[in-house]
C-alpha cells in the first residue's frame, strides 16, 4: 500500500484507517493463538491481520499477555495453538520469519567496547549483507536516528542514544514487520517526538509495518492506525482509537475545581457516590480533581448534587471528551491491585 510522505502523523494514520480493510494487504496475520506456560494461559484466541505499513498498537495492563505474543510471533517461544504468518512465514519457519522482522525489547543489552557503527555493521553482516553494504546502511541509519558520525563507545552513549541505536539494530535488515516494545522508554519529549516521526516514515516510505506496544496513550493516539486492547490474556476490544473509543461504554472526564480546604469533604463524598470511579488529584493545582463520568447522560448533574449536597462549592467544571486513557481503564482491570505488577506473560 501506498502513502505519501511529508504529511503529519495524525493525517496519515487518518488517511490508512479510511482505507477499505478488505484492499489492505494482510503482512502480518494470526487465528486462534494461544500461549501457555505449562498450565498457566498467558495469551488465549489472539486473531489479528496487520496490513502492509500499518502502524498497529498492541495496548494492555501489566500482565495483559502482550509480551508473550510478541515473544511467540518472534519465535522466542512457541505457540500452544492456532497459528501465524508474517510475510507468508509460517512461525514453524523460524529462520525464514527471523529474517523478515525486526526487534527492539524493552530491555535491549548493549556490547559497551563497541562503536554503534561497528554494532550495527556486525548484525547487518549476520543478516547476510557484504560488510561494505552493512557498512552503508549503518551509517544511513545512524544518520536517520540522529546518531551521525558517531565513533565513540557504545559505553558513553546515553539512554536516548541507546534507545536510537536499538532502533537501527531493528531496522538493519529492512524488516517487512517491526516489533517495538516501549520504544521511547526514558527519552525526553522531543527524542519521543522523533522516534515516533522516524516510524511513521518508516511506515509510510519503506511499507515497513509495525507492531508498538506502549503504556504512553498520547503516542498510540497520534500514530497508530489500528490498535488492540488485550486484558486478562484476550483482545476485549480493536479496530481505530475512535472506533474502540466509540465501544468502549467511558463517558469523559470532568476536571471540577474547588476552594483546597473542601478536597477532603469532596473526595469522601464522590466516593461515596461513585464507588467504582478513580478520582484524580491534581498536586500542581490545589483545589483541582478529575472525576472519571461512567454513569452516561445526566452525569455532570449527578456529579454537582453530589457536591453542592456536600457543603462544596464548585467554582469551574470543565468537561472533557472521551480519550484512549479512558476506554483503556474502562475496558481494562488496570487500577486493580494484583494487576500492578511487571508483566512475566
């Protein structure tokens, strides 16, 4: 598929997903996968079909079962059953798939006596390129992330540089699907920006598609085309962010602001009258608080009988529309206790 270069990131993820999925060409494709560790189910019934230089987010809660998926389609374990191609592969060829997809984990090691160059000129050779080949595309990589010339050891480079240097790893042997875990973990706002620019062109110049798992909803809002929520090990919701937006049943948010002594008077009566909603305090604001609105039409007037009834005065309630962050924690067990934990599925 075909799309133009030099548009912004939200115009192009919005020009892929108006695009008729039947004429979109499947790159990436799995029915019924599951993946198990012994008598533990960690990913169950996963069916998706990733299109050639669609930016895809797979978006979950600790535990969800992203990171075995991403594990099983990059043939680091196998699959208890169903089955996927990537780039007309069947996982059951391992080599074959290998060679046509690239990875950046969340946790990537480094060899720190090397330059990135003579990094990256390394995996390019494994990939079968010549040494001068790999020699080129390095230089062209290191130079598209941002890294130039740079002859020093891996070992001084920072976070940031070592997030970038990930990245051209992954895309050393022009991969046809990249697997991207977290890939703007400890950059600063403007290396996010970049990176998330650099996949979009990806995307868009070289078809390449890309598989982002990432907790940072503002990033998955702005360039994917497609997305999947997965929780408890299953997908519970997929298509646009505004088609999973639209289904997700959350009603906006309402950013209400008071006088700082009545905080403690309004968050014990919410509470009381919105059992299930998570009430966010803004600590740079005194006074300030978001209230989730669950309950639909009606909500915001439900919302000030429970103050005024209170003693508190509102002074502002601003209303906000329904954002990715919203659907996630609707459709998700993200705030419960036993979910907060480092993902191991």
């Amino acid at each position: 598929m075909c799309r133009t270069s030099g548009m912004t990131n939200t115009v192009m993820r919005d020009n892929f997903a108006a695009v008729d999925s039947r004429l979109i060409v499947p790159i990436l494709e799995t029915t019924g996968l599951k993946v198990t560790y012994g008598s533990f189910t960690a990913a169950d019934d996963i069916s998706i079909s990733v299109g050639e230089g669609e930016i895809y987010g797979l978006l979950g809660p600790n535990g969800a079962g992203k990171t075995s998926i991403i594990r099983a389609l990059t043939t680091i374990i196998p699959i208890a059953s169903g089955s996927a191609t990537i780039a007309g592969h069947p996982l059951t060829d391992a080599a074959a798939v290998r060679a046509s997809i690239g990875v950046l984990p969340e946790s990537n090691g480094y060899p720190s006596a090397q330059t990135g160059r003579s990094y990256l000129r390394f995996y390019g050779q494994l990939f079968g390129l010549s040494r001068e080949a790999a020699d080129l595309r390095a230089e062209r990589l290191l130079h598209q992330l941002g890294l130039g010339k740079n002859h020093s050891r891996i070992s001084t480079f920072s976070r940031g540089m070592r997030q970038r240097l990930g990245l051209a790893r992954a895309l050393i042997n022009d991969p046809a699907v990249l697997f991207l875990d977290e890939p703007t973990l400890g950059l600063d706002p403007a290396g996010k920006e970049d990176i998330m620019a650099h996949l979009t062109k990806t995307a868009v110049e070289s078809g390449t598609s890309v598989i982002l798992c990432s907790h940072l909803l503002d990033e998955v809002e702005r360039v994917c085309d497609r997305i999947a929520i997965m929780d408890r090990g299953r997908i519970v919701a997929e298509g646009t962010v505004e088609e999973v937006v639209a289904t997700s049943g959350a009603a906006g948010t309402a950013r209400v602001r008071i006088a700082p002594e009545d905080i403690g008077r309004a968050d014990a009566a919410l509470r009381s009258s919105f059992p299930d909603a998570t009430i966010g305090f803004d600590n740079t604001r005194p006074g300030e608080l978001d209230v989730p609105l669950t309950t639909g039409k009606g909500a915001r007037s439900e919302l000030l009988r429970c103050l005024l009834a209170a003693g508190v005065d509102v002074l502002a309630l601003d209303l906000r529309g329904v954002r990715l962050s919203d659907a996630f924690l609707g459709l998700t067990d993200a705030t419960a206790p036993q979910r907060v934990r480092k993902e191991s599925s």
